[in-house]
C-alpha cells in the first residue's frame, strides 16, 4: 500500500488516544490523528522522529495523519488500518491460499465479526483475523502491548469455527522488519496467550508476517518464526 504527501517531525505529546502533537521539520507544532489507539509507549517517547500524512480532505479537524516512528533504526509503521489492507493485497496475489475465488472483509461469524471470510476454486473455505504488531524489544514482536478481552474472544470463534468445518487463522501483521520471532506477550496479557495456545491446538494456523517498510509504503515481507 502507499500513502502520499509524507512530511516528518519530532513527536511531542499525546493528549489522549486519538491525537497527538508533533513539531513539523522546519515548521510549526501541529495536531496530528494518530492512525493506532493502542498504547505504543515505547514508540511514541519525546523527540521521536514520525512520519505524517497530509490529509486530502480539507475540512478534517486534523490535517495529518501519524503513520510511522523511528525507534532506534527501525522504521515501524503505525497505521491499525493498514495490516488488513497489506494482508488482503498479499492474499490476492496467491500467496494466502491457492486459486482464491473470493476475500470478503468484515464477516459475522457466531458473535464476531472476522476481517476475513475466503474461498477457494477447490472447495475450502474459512476465516482469518488480522492482528496488526507494533511491540518490539530486542528483535522479539509480542501481541497484544494492552489487555484484549475482544482478541481472547476472536479467537475463541476462530476455534468455534474451526470445528464447524472451516479453515481458521490468526495472522499477526509484524509492522516492521527484520525481526527475530513473534510471541503472546503473556506478561501484559496471560488469557491471550492461553486462547492463542489453545485455538494453535485446535487446528487453527498461526501466522506472522514481517513488512518492508518506506516512508510511503507498506507491504507483506514474508514469515517470522512462531514460539508459543
């Protein structure tokens, strides 16, 4: 995916979850939206350097959009919208499932919605759910950087409809490369990991993808190492 009109500045504040203020390179302070309402403290510390991007739309009560930090020489990308958005352009080049015939976003199954529901011309059929992964200490990636009582809960249906007769996956979209391994951050959030252990168990497929990350683009890199 690409983004457009890219400008840089050093992160200052974020008064709440959605916004944040940013003193633009050679220019002045602005209010920025901030495209992630985790809590990505070890991202968004005082003089990070971020990426914005100009809003086309004029009449936006914020003109910019926070889409990547520097953490050290890693470009991480923030954007919460833009794994799914990466993971379908992925899937649709062949490199999902092969000979998919449909990819349907935001699908009710039981009493969730799933990102994905797929089919294919050899008769398969399931779902995936896209978890996006800005948590990186040391070259290890952990999910989720908060509690998740609705990712405890997707996952719960993903096993739900794994014994149903789906296909069932999580796929964890690394918003970053060149990284060592993915794992359940256990210590922020013990249940996810035992959900995730337990859907592995049951048959659902866990994925983790890395991305090449630019200024102004995002793409699937290819697997990370899984340890559970």
């Amino acid at each position: 995916m690409q983004y457009r009109k890219i400008i840089s500045g050093a992160f200052l504040s974020r008064p709440n979850r959605f916004i944040a203020h940013v003193q633009l390179s050679g220019g002045p302070v602005v209010v920025c939206h901030v495209k992630n309402t985790g809590r990505c403290a070890e991202l968004l510390v005082p003089g990070a350097t971020v990426y914005l991007e100009q809003a086309d739309n004029p009449n936006r009560k914020t003109a910019y959009d926070l889409i990547a930090v520097e953490k050290g020489d890693r470009l991480i990308n923030m954007d919460a919208q833009a794994p799914n958005q990466v993971f379908a352009q992925w899937a649709q080049a062949g490199h999902f499932v092969p000979h998919l015939t449909l990819l349907r976003p935001e699908t009710v199954y039981g009493s969730s919605r799933f990102d994905f529901y797929w089919e294919n011309g050899d008769g398969r059929r399931g779902f995936v759910e896209v978890k996006g992964v800005t948590l990186e200490e040391e070259g290890v990636v952990r999910f989720p950087d908060a509690p998740t009582i609705r990712g405890v809960k997707h996952l719960e249906e993903l096993v739900s409809a794994r014994q149903a007769g789906y296909e069932a996956a999580v796929c964890f979209v690394i918003q970053m490369s060149h990284v060592d391994y993915f794992t359940p951050n256990d210590r922020t959030h013990p249940a996810f990991g035992d959900a995730l252990r337990r859907a592995a168990q049951a048959g659902v497929d866990i994925l983790a993808l890395d991305c090449r990350v630019t200024l102004d683009s995002l793409e699937i890199g290819g697997p990370v190492p899984i340890r559970l």
